[in-house]
C-alpha cells in the first residue's frame, strides 16, 4: 500500500502557490521547480486541482492561483483531486486467494471491514488538516513574516 506521490506534489503546489503569491507569477515551471519534477507531472496534478476547484488557472498576468481559502482545502480535498485512490479502496487485495485453503477461504471475510476501518480513520483525520496549517509551518521556518 502507498498513496502516490501526486499527494504530496499537490500540496507543495498549493502551499508555493499561496507562498509565492505576491513575490512571483506562478507558472507550472515555477512549481516544477521547486518541487523538483518535469513540468509535465506539475501540468497533470494542476489539471486535477483545477477540475477540483482548488486552483485557477489563466495564461494572463496572474497565472495560477488559488481558487479557495487555505483553511478551506483539507488534505482530504487534495486526496480525492488527485484520484490517490480508486474506487476499490486505499488496499488492494490480492486477486486469488485459494479457496481450497482454509486461510485462503476465509481471508477477505476476516480483513475486508478492518481494512475499510482502517481507511475511514485515515481519511477522517486527513479531514482535519488543512494546507493552511502547512503553509504555516512553511512560513515560520521559512522566517516569513508577511
């Protein structure tokens, strides 16, 4: 089980976004930059967050912005824009247990609601951090005062 690396490339766009609002026009080759990726993968994840209503995007003189507040984007926003999961769930199971087993018979029945527990604790605590809290911790090890 792991949760792609879009997540966190989303919230680093997000947070440099916000950050770098009033200093720099913010291109997809900006963010790749300072996430460290081909402006390609920067370009997909934006797309996502943009069909999301996270982000805005305009070739003009803003170039991109966000589109809510930073307290309004929770981590569990950003989960779900980037498709980090699909609609079988955060575990995917093995595809053929032998049923001749009595381990193979019985182990979807035995993990199946644990592992949707498990999930559900999961995105329920992505509910309650925002990027916002992010972006301070950003700033303040950043030294930004502003």
């Amino acid at each position: 089980m792991q949760i792609t690396s879009k997540f966190t490339i989303a919230v680093h766009i997000i947070a440099a976004i916000d950050y770098f609002r009033d200093s720099a026009k913010v291109t997809s080759s900006f963010l790749a930059v300072s996430v460290g990726v081909n402006p390609v993968i920067v370009r997909n994840v934006m797309g996502s967050l943009k069909e999301s209503g996270i982000i805005e995007i305009s070739q003009g003189k803003s170039g991109i912005s966000l589109a809510k507040g930073l307290e309004e984007i929770t981590f569990y926003d950003v989960y779900k824009a980037v498709d980090c999961v699909d609609g079988k769930g955060l575990f995917h199971f093995h595809e053929s247990p032998n049923i001749k087993c009595p381990v193979g018979r019985s182990i979807h029945l035995a993990m199946d609601e644990r592992l949707k527990r498990v999930q559900d604790t999961m995105e329920n605590e992505l509910r309650r951090i925002t990027i916002a809290d992010v972006a301070a911790d950003i700033k303040k090890k950043a030294g930004f005062s502003g």
